[in-house]
C-alpha cells in the first residue's frame, strides 16, 4: 500500500515537473523571437542615414509635395519615389488619400499629413531638399514643418524648419546641405533652388522656361553671368 502512495506521488511530482519545464521553455521561445524582431528593427533603422520628415496640419486639405536632389543630380519627388539611395514612403495628396475602404466595406479615415524621406546611404556632396504647393484645395495658408535628422551614429538634428505655402506652385527650398568625404554634415543653407520646375520638365515636358539668371537646374546665374555668350569668350 505504501508502495502504492510514492508512485502516485512521484507520478504527481513528475507532471509538475514536466509543467513546470514545459512552461519555462515556452517563454524561453517568445523572449527569443522577441530578441529576433528587436534585432531586425535595429537592423532595419541602422539603414537609414538621414531622415526627412514633412507634416502640414491634418485638416488642410491640400496637396504638398517633397523634392530631394543628391550630389549625383538624381532628383527623388512624388514622380520618382525610389532614386538611388533615397526612398518616398509616399505621396501624400491630402484628405484624399486619409480615406479609405476595409475588406468588409467600411470606410475609415486617418487624418494625417506626413511624408517621409529616407537616405540609405549618403553621397559627397550637395543634398537640397524643397517642398511645393502642388495642389492648393483650402482657402488658408498651409504651414509646412520640415525636420532632417541625420540618424547615425546617433540621431542629430541638421535642420528644423517652418514655411508658409499659399498658392499652387509655390516651391520652397528649405535646407542645403553638404555631406562631407568622412560622413560629416557641414554648409547648412536655403539658398534657393527651383526643383519643381526641373522635375515637370524631365518628366512630363513641361514646355515652360525656367526664370531668366537661372540654369537648366534651377540654380541662380552668378553676378556678371552672360547668358548669351556663357563662356565669356569673345566671338
């Protein structure tokens, strides 16, 4: 009979055993996938070099489009949202595009006007970064905020900015920047520069000429620049 009573309680002590184990090693399978995702989100982040971030107000219903150009002269816009080693998470046209249908018919809406900008790599040179009014639907101002961030080795701030669109067409530049041999970020500017018009032009012909002083890439002639005979040479 007492025989009996320890193998049921060693029976008992070995299921609570086997519980015990097979509840460790089930937490010990969620803390492992856990450190797998937060491994890929790290990785993922760690690919983006520098970080342009443009947000207008969620109840403004107009269209504001992002121009990015790099020192090779490839120019990233709502035409051209994956250029070299830059990426458009997306053309945000406004209310427009907050609305949409889920899969059982309902239509739901989120308000938000943001577009994002990625830089996987970085090149030597020149970036200059616009935005434009390219659609205006309201009646008021649009305040546009724009923030670039440059995110390795750690997350710096290259320039935080507020400008005021007010009519279609308007294009703005709002920091130039220069990316230096050793990564540095230095010559932080907004010297004006027209990359809408170049991105009409190059890809839809827009048969419309660029202001007079300026060249085939929207930047200013400098003082003294003979359009008509631009090498200055006698004829």
């Amino acid at each position: 009979m007492n025989l009996k009573y320890a193998h049921d309680n060693i029976t008992t002590l070995l299921d609570i055993v086997c519980c015990v184990l097979i509840v460790y090693f089930a937490a010990f399978m969620v803390a492992f996938i856990q450190m797998a995702i937060d491994k890929q989100e790290k990785k993922t982040e760690a690919h983006a070099e520098i970080q342009i971030v443009v947000t207008w107000p969620e109840d403004v219903n107009d269209d504001v489009d992002t121009y990015v150009e790099d020192p090779s002269g490839r120019l990233l816009s709502f035409s051209g949202q994956d250029v070299g080693l830059m990426a458009l998470d997306r053309d945000d046209r406004g209310r427009m595009t907050d609305i949409f249908m889920t899969a059982d018919g309902r239509w739901v809406e989120y308000k938000g006007n943001r577009e994002i900008v990625t830089l996987r790599g970085l090149e030597k040179g020149e970036y200059c970064v616009n935005v434009q009014m390219f659609s205006k639907r309201s009646d008021e101002d649009c305040p546009v905020q724009i923030v670039i961030e440059k995110m390795n080795p750690r997350v710096t701030l290259i320039a935080q900015e507020m400008v005021i669109l007010k009519t279609m067409g308007d294009d703005i530049t709002v920091c130039r920047f220069t990316v230096t041999i050793d990564g540095n970020i230095t010559n932080v500017n907004r010297l004006q520069k027209d990359l809408a018009r170049r991105n009409a032009q190059s890809h839809f012909g827009n048969p419309y000429p660029l202001p007079s002083g300026h060249d085939s890439f929207g930047n200013p002639y400098p003082s003294g620049h003979d359009e008509e005979n631009p090498s200055g040479e006698d004829e």
